[in-house]
C-alpha cells in the first residue's frame, strides 16, 4: 500500500498535493506474519529520527562475529524502539493533558463534558501510560549503558503480560471514537481542543511540540501494539538462542501474536461502513490506486473493496476548507462479479499504448526537474522556485503514473457492463483477483443499492481509505528514503515446495517513479517440482524501495493465448517481496536471501552497484584479451578493422535476434554473458558453436559489455565536450557541420566500429513493428555505452550521481539519436569531403 505526504489530489490530478498534518495517518490493517520484516528505522509512521543500522566489522571471527554482530543489531534495533517509545509516551501525555481540566468543570455548572462521557473517552489511557512510563525508564539506562550481557527480556515479558489492558482499550474504542465525535460536534469548546493537542518532541529534536488530533492520538494504542510485536521478531532474530533473554523474548512474542490475532478481527472500526444486505458489517478490504479505461481515455480512480461489493470512486473538487468527498463512478456487488478470460474479452476496447520513448523522455524529464529542486535546496533557493519545480514534478508524475499501465485487469457485471483498468504489475493484478475470489466464497447475495445506501457507503470512502495518496514521489515528505538508483544484481537460484511437476518460471519487478514494473524474466524450466534456475540479471534502480519475485506455471495451450500482446496467460504460483534496505544491500558481497509465497520458498542472491560506481570504467589489467583493451590495440592485432567480437555479436543479432521482442533493452542472463565474455578474451576456437548455441539475449549483452568496458568510451573522452556543445548547437546546418567534424576527427577504428555499429542498429529499428525497438530506446540502451566518459575525466563535474545521470545521459542519448536519425554515413564520404567548414576541436 502507498502512503504518502500529500493528502489531498483531484483525480484528474489537476489540483496541487497539500501536505497531512503530522501524526493523522491511518494504519494499515494489521498483518501478523512474522515474514512482515520491519525497517530497522525508528523513522517510523511516528515520526522522530531512525537510527540505521551499520555493518559492524572486525568483530572477532566467524560465529564470534556473528554472534557480536547479532548483539550490535540488537543495541540498534532496541535505540529505535526506544526513541519511538518517547514519542508514544510523549503523545499519551498529550492525550492525558485535558483530561484533569475536564473533569474539574465536569462538576459544575457549566461541564464542557459529562463524568461519564470523559470516563468513556479516556478509557484506560492512564493505566497504557503509566505501564509505558515504566518499561522505559527501566529500559533507558540499559541502552544508554550498553553491555553485550545485559538481560532485558523480563521488561518485555511484563510489558507483555500487561496486554489486557490494551484488550479493553480495544474494546472501548469505537464508542471512544463515537463519543469524542459526537461531543465535537455539540460542544464548540471540546471540538477546539480536540482538534489541536500539542505533542511534545523528543529530547534532541529540534520541534518542540507537534498538533495532532484526539483521533489520530487514540488510534496510537492499537498501532503501538503492532509496533511492539515487530521490534520483538527483529529482537529475536538478532539474539543468540543461548543469550539468558532468548526464551523470554519468545514467550513475549508468543503473547503478542496471540494477543493480536485476538483483537485483529475487530481493530479498526474505521474499517467499518453500513451494513449488507444480510444484516452483516461491511467492511473495507482493500483501497488503492487504479487507472481505468474509461470513454477510450485513461482516468485515475480510487478503487474500495468492500465485503459484497467493488466501488469505483474519484475524489470530488472541493473549495478549499470544505470535507473533500468521493464521487462513486460506478459499483459492482461481487455477487455478479465476474473476471472474463482472454478470449471473452477480445470485443474489449483497443489500448491506446505511448511509445517507449515517450515514457523515457518524461523520465528523463522528471530526473533533471528532481536535480534542480535539489540544487535549488543546496543553494537556499526560494521556496516560491521549489514549490513551482515540485508542481511541475507532480504534473509530469502524474502523466507517467497514468500513461505507463498497460497490463489488462477486467471486471464484468453479470448483468452487463465491463469495466477495464490497466495495471504495471501483474503482481498488484493478481492481488486484487485474489482479494476478490477470497470473499467471493463467501455465501454472497445480489443486490442494488438506494441512492441513499450508496450515498452513505461513498461518503464513507473518505474515512476508512488506508492509501491517502497517489504514487508519487512528489508527494513523499524530504526525509523519506529516495530510494536505490544504481543497479541491483539479482540470481535467482531455485525453488521448491510445488505439489506436482510443472513448467516453471520467475519474474523480477521493482518500483520506479512510484508504480511497480517487471525488469527481468527467467527461462522456463520444463516438468519439475524443484526447478534450478541459477540465472543472474543486471536490473537498474530508478528509485526502487522493493523487489517483488513472481513464479508462474508457463501456458502451453494456443486458445487461452489472447491477441492482446499485454495479456499474461500464465498461472501465478507463488508471490513475493522484500525491501531493499539501503544499508544492507550496499555491500561489495552478495547477500543470500530467500522469499516464501504460499508454501513454495525462491532462492536468491543479490548485490548493489551504486550509479556512481557503476559509471566506472576500468581497463584491463592484461592485453591479451579484448574486454578493457583499447579498440586500436585490438583492431591491430586482429588485423582488422572492426574488431572480432563486434562483427560476430551483430551478425549473430542479425541472423537470429532482429525480430526478438526488446532485444538490447532485455537483459540477457550474467552467466551467459560471463561465459561469452571469458571465450571472446581468450580467442577460444569454439566461438562460433558457443555462440550459435547462446540465448540471443547474451549475445547483445556481451556486445553492450564490450562497449561498456572499453578504457575509453567508443566516440573518445577527448571528444566528450565538443559533442555535448554539438548537440545543444540550434542551427541545423552549424549542427550538422559539427557533428560530421566530430566524426572525422575520431581515430580510424573508432570511426570505422561506430558506422558499422550504426548501420546495424538503424536495421533493427525497421524491425520495431516487431522487435519494439525504436530509434529512441536503442539510442536510450547505447548512448550512455558509447559516450559516457571514463573515470578519470568524469571526476571534474561528478556531483549527485542522480543528478548527472539525468543531464548527461539526456545530452549523450540525443548525440547517438542524431547519427541514428541521419542519412547513410559512409566512411570514405566522410574522409573526403572537405566542404564542411573544418575547425580544430
């Protein structure tokens, strides 16, 4: 679920994000499943500063350095929750605050509130804050004066035995809520005080007080509970089964599982909306984002499963002030839910699909406009500049978030209509189906709703949502993890746990500019319960949070095949995901890890490369080879004019991979391109039969690597300037003088490669009714390979690694974009003609 800062949009999204107050977000439904792995962060939906966790070295050998990293963990993991414990002891305070106050005028003649009515409201606050009051000051010095032998389990183990209380807090909370609200709305005193209750801030924050709610803070308990109960699986998990705390720390988790699932079913009357037809509670199951195709156009809807019922709903233009309310477009009883299969749906309406390019281009777009708000902030730049910088951020996140979906998820009425909305992740798609068939095996009833019930269970919507905003990262507050940019190194090894043999694949999705998108796919491995997969891929980071492995059942049968290219036929088996935890994953050494989906387990093993590290290009050490060695050295051994493994590589392309949908973007599998790599460098004889046999996606990785890895990029680091200032000349006919000069003064086998190059690269693009492959995304896969500069000259203007990824790359795709889109150049043309007006560079 996405929850970011900004809380208030116009579905159409014409209208600016405002940001939430502190403190009123709504917790998500509680998930009690230990694989829910927590950030180690104190940064949590409390606010107050994290603290993250640092990989501790030189701690002693092997399991003594486990065993001391594990202790390490656990000071870190225990400084978190303590910093959080201040701020929830912090808002029961503020809570208690008008407590003594209204009682005392409770008496006479002029009660703001009835005893009664302050009894029901602040039902068991006083108890929740004097248990919390005393585990952390019995907590406090032990953190504060750490030892790897201190013993704290027993503190949790009572904080645990004392979960009863938050039992009848639970139970009190709804009619809490009612009462509170009903007074607010009968007392203008009371509804002044319940709507600002000044939060002290921690010790060391610079914020004195912060204004939260009455309802935000009553909501704190049940919240805090969860809280609890995920600090006590990372606790356990970082402490030794030989530790004197281990059993107690499991008795504790023990009760608060227990407790949890306990109260789970009726936590969140928020949930809660009027009843169904069976005389039953409905309650909210599922919100979220979803663009649908409406009228050939794409809108964005917030979509609410209910119990019995799907509503489709867009937030209504308010004037400023006024309760934003949601505006029902249309509602489908699950009764009469159906999902048509590929071939009912063919009469569907045709999606209005942009190009790649396009998409890339507003990428590009959003990258530099991210650059310049983060220069405006270095510089103190005027507030008026950023926030005119970040509505223009939204506006063109907003385009991408709605035009980028192009997986199909339909909906079908029994009783006639169809509704469509596009999706970027099959894993979200099957999430929502699932979500669906779950309550439909229910004993559901059809039914229509009044004017009057549908006005009820819409103007509900605004209350119980639990995704507040778009998917955006204009909406995200300035202290969120931007996430990884860079590339994540993933093998997917293998899997086990499926019940009978089937043909099996993986896919890999991660999260760019907000929305979900699916990077890599494995091969199928035929007939098996235990499939070994051991592929590895290279996926670049856009600033991704997370990576989600899907495991499909291949479809082999030709009718469930739809023409609808987007369709994905295949049988989900199993899904996944996992954070990518910036700490974590920021180590040279690949980090093992496994994901468990519905009883089967994957496999895998990942690393990350930061974009600055991996903008690095380092010779090689050795010159017998031909990966890192200068193209004129290879060129003169070989006798050749172009060298070897370019001329066999685009041969192979040509014969076999021309009409390979995405061939240059998909990434083809590391191993194979290793192995090829490691036949190229040692000019095996075999090359020809290992390179006839190889996936044809290897085949054009190991050319993008060959290029990649040249000391020198292919058009020269002495060049790189001059064609930067070509590029962004506007006359065409200086731009064109230019750029044909910048040609002529490459060194012959550079020239000679780069044309031969590019003629090939234009014949793959006739093919992009097929392939996909236009002009735009080949230059956007190779301009960065050819140009971008190495090491040594970089140094000079390397700032945020985001930040010169976006200007430059944009200015090195274009230059290869200009060739592309060029009229044949010939080498022999070029060398003679001395019309063009000819300067030193």
């Amino acid at each position: 679920d996405f929850s970011y800062g900004a809380d208030d949009y116009d579905a159409e999204g014409n209208e600016e994000p405002k940001a939430l107050p502190e403190g009123s977000e709504t917790m998500p439904y509680i998930d009690e499943s230990p694989t829910m792995s927590p950030q180690l962060s104190a940064r949590g939906q409390d606010g107050g500063d994290g603290v993250s966790p640092t990989p501790t070295d030189g701690l002693g050998t092997g399991g003594e350095r486990d065993a001391g990293k594990g202790l390490e963990m656990r000071k870190l993991v225990l400084s978190g929750f303590l910093a959080s414990e201040e701020i929830y002891i912090n808002q029961l305070e503020a809570l208690l605050l008008p407590m003594k106050p209204l009682k005392a005028t409770a008496t006479t003649s002029q009660p703001v509130l009835t005893l009664q009515q302050i009894e029901t409201i602040f039902y068991k606050i006083q108890d929740i804050y004097e248990i919390h009051k005393e585990f952390y000051d019995s907590l406090s010095p032990k953190v504060q004066q750490w030892d790897s032998n201190i013993t704290m389990g027993h503190l949790f183990q009572k904080l645990a035995s004392q979960l009863g209380v938050y039992k009848a807090f639970v139970d009190n909370y709804k009619i809490a809520l009612e009462t509170a609200e009903k007074c607010s709305q009968s007392n203008y005193q009371f509804q002044k005080i319940s709507e600002e209750l000044k939060v002290k801030g921690p010790k060391d924050s610079k914020e004195s007080h912060t204004s939260v709610t009455m309802e935000a803070l009553l909501y704190k308990p049940i919240d805090r509970v969860t809280r609890s109960t995920l600090v006590l699986h990372d606790l356990l998990k970082h402490t030794p089964a030989d530790h004197p705390d281990y059993p107690l720390l499991q008795d504790a988790l023990r009760i608060s599982q227990n407790f949890l699932s306990s109260i789970n079913e009726d936590i969140d009357p928020r949930r809660t909306a009027v009843t169904t037809p069976k005389g039953e509670t409905r309650q909210l199951i599922k919100d979220g984002f979803l663009v649908e195709l409406s009228e050939g156009s794409r809108k964005l809807r917030h979509v609410f499963l209910f119990t019995d019922v799907l509503l489709c709903a867009k937030l209504k233009k308010t004037a400023v002030g006024k309760h934003q309310q949601y505006d029902c477009k249309w509602y489908v009883p699950l009764a009469d839910l159906v999902f048509p299969s590929p071939e009912e749906s063919e009469h569907c309406p045709q999606v209005h699909v942009i190009p790649d390019h396009e998409l890339e281009d507003m990428k590009m777009k959003i990258s530099a406009i991210k650059s310049e708000v983060q220069k405006e902030k270095a510089n103190k730049g005027q507030s008026r500049a950023i926030e005119r910088l970040k509505k223009k951020m939204f506006e063109n996140e907003f385009w991408l978030l709605l035009n980028s979906p192009t997986i199909p998820f339909r909906i079908h009425n029994r009783n006639g209509k169809s509704y469509l909305f596009l999706l970027s992740s099959d894993y979200e798609r099957s999430e929502w189906r699932e979500a669906i068939q779950k309550l439909q095996k229910k004993d559901l009833q059809a039914f229509v709703l009044s004017s009057v019930e549908l006005q009820v269970l819409t103007g509900s919507c605004f209350k119980l949502r639990t995704v507040h905003n778009i998917p955006v990262t204009s909406n995200k507050d300035d202290d969120e993890s931007p996430g990884l940019y860079g590339f994540l190194h993933v093998i997917v090894h293998s899997a086990k746990g499926f019940k009978q043999s089937a043909n099996l694949y993986c896919t890999l999705e991660v999260d760019s500019f907000g929305y979900f998108v699916s990077k890599a796919k494995t091969r199928v491995f035929r007939d098996t319960t235990e499939p070994q997969w051991n592929e590895e891929f290279e996926i670049e980071l856009e600033g991704s949070q997370s990576l989600r492995i899907l495991c499909y059942e291949k479809c082999y049968d030709k009718t469930k095949l739809n023409k609808d290219n987007n369709e994905i036929v295949d049988k989900i088996m199993g899904k996944g995901q996992i954070q990518l935890d910036p700490q974590a994953v920021q180590t040279k050494n690949w980090h093992m890890d496994v994901i468990e989906m519905n009883g089967i387990k994957v496999e895998f093993s990942m690393k990350f490369t930061s974009r600055d590290m991996s903008l690095k290009r380092t010779p090689s050490k050795k010159q017998t080879g031909v990966f890192g060695v200068k193209i004129s050295v290879v060129t003169k051994r070989e006798r050749s004019k172009v060298p070897y493994i370019v001329r066999q590589c685009i041969e192979e392309v040509e014969k076999r991979g021309i009409e390979e949908v995405g061939i240059y973007r998909i990434s083809g599998v590391a191993t194979d391109i290793q192995a090829l790599k490691a036949v190229f460098d040692a000019n095996n004889k075999d090359i020809l039969v290992v390179l006839s046999d190889m996936d044809i996606n290897a085949i054009a990785g190991t050319l993008k690597l060959y290029f990649r890895e040249l000391p020198e990029p292919l058009l020269t680091d002495r060049l790189y300037p001059a064609f930067m200032e070509g590029i962004a000349l506007s006359d065409p006919a200086a731009k064109e003088n230019c750029m044909m000069h910048l040609l002529r003064s490459l060194p012959d086998p550079n020239l000679i490669t780069f044309l031969f190059l590019l003629e090939h690269l234009k014949r793959v693009a006739e093919k992009e009714p097929i392939n996909k492959m236009s002009l735009h995304n080949l230059a956007t896969v190779f301009g960065p390979t050819l140009l971008r500069p190495s090491e040594g000259e970089s140094k000079g203007h390397l700032t945020l690694a985001s930040d010169i990824w976006s200007h430059d790359v944009m200015a090195q795709v274009q230059v290869l974009l200009y060739y592309l889109q060029h009229p044949p150049i010939s080498f022999t043309e070029l060398k003679r003609n001395t019309l063009y007006f000819s300067t030193d560079v």
